[in-house]
C-alpha cells in the first residue's frame, strides 16, 4: 500500500486471480476468489502473496449501466517472503470495489480495486535458536554447525501487510 514501510522495498508486478459470484440472498451475492501477486525490490527481498477469499458483495442500486459492487470478507493468504524463506498461511481480511458493464447476456467487463490486510503481528515470533535452526535448513545446513554469520534474529520483526490490487476484470455469466 503507498506510504507504508512495505512501500519503500517492495515494487508491485503484474499478477492474476480468479472469483465465482452467486446471487444470494435476494440483494447480495456471495463472492469466492482467489488472486496471485508477486512483488520484487531492488535488494533481494522478494514476496509472493496467494490470497484466497469469501466475501458479500452488494449491487448499489443506481439508475446507469455501469454497475457497482461493494465488497467485504475474509479469508486466508499464502505469503512467501524471500531471502528469509519465510512462508505460510496468514488470515486475511478483504474488501473491494468493482465497477463493470454488461458487454452482452452472457459477458462482463470491469474495473476491480481489492484491498488486503494480511495479519502476521498476532502469530508467535521464533526463538533465536529456531530462527537459526529454519535458516541453516532451508540452505542444506546441519542444524548442528553454527556459523555467527547466519545469527539475524534482531532484524526478524512481524508487521501486518496492506496491499492494494487493481485489475481489469472479464467475467463469464453462465
């Protein structure tokens, strides 16, 4: 998200997703979607988010074609942090904004804007001895040598993601 610290490392890349939408209730529809980003920086941090997703979606009622739906839910995101070789599923919440027209009966076309908050803060921090112990793994390291070099537990921190993704959306109504 601009102006957060995740900002200044990371640089956004194109991705892609997917969703399933079904009328229901009467005046809400239930949303399900997934999406795949990956962001690269000029330094070796790398980060490669999956989030999957539930959301209700509600149709603004406004007398024009173009359509708006306000969305909001929650689920899961696989996050892949690089060269920490951190990665794992993290809950998320969700919420967005669609604008979009009918091309024909069957054909949709659109604007989405999803924003994403990956909560990481509330899980439980590694100790010294199993942040070594994951690192030296990860690179074919026994857990039994140690080297001071890899001893990088004071720059481990957890932080809560923000991440805005925008797309251009083509749907199919069946």
């Amino acid at each position: 998200m601009p102006g957060t610290e995740l900002d200044e490392i990371l640089d956004s890349n194109v991705g892609m997703g997917g969703f399933y939408r079904i009328n229901w209730p009467w005046v809400f529809h239930l949303e399900g979607g997934f999406s795949y980003s990956y962001y690269t920086s000029r330094t070796t941090a790398k980060a490669t988010i999956i989030p999957v997703y539930g959301a209700v979606d509600y149709l603004l009622p406004f007398p024009w074609k173009l359509q708006t739906f306000l969305k909001a839910g929650g689920g899961y995101a696989h996050v892949s942090i690089r060269p920490d070789n951190r990665e794992g599923w993290e809950p998320m919440s969700f919420a967005g904004i669609e604008f979009s027209l009918l091309a024909s009966r069957h054909f949709r076309i659109g604007l989405r804007l999803d924003y994403n908050v990956i909560y990481e803060k509330n899980s439980a921090k590694p100790t010294q001895n199993d942040y070594i112990t994951l690192w030296q793994l990860s690179r074919g390291i026994l857990p039994t040598s140690y080297d001071p070099r890899y001893n990088s537990y004071e720059r481990f921190r957890l932080k809560n993601g923000e991440f805005f993704h925008f797309g251009i959306m083509m749907s199919f109504i069946l």
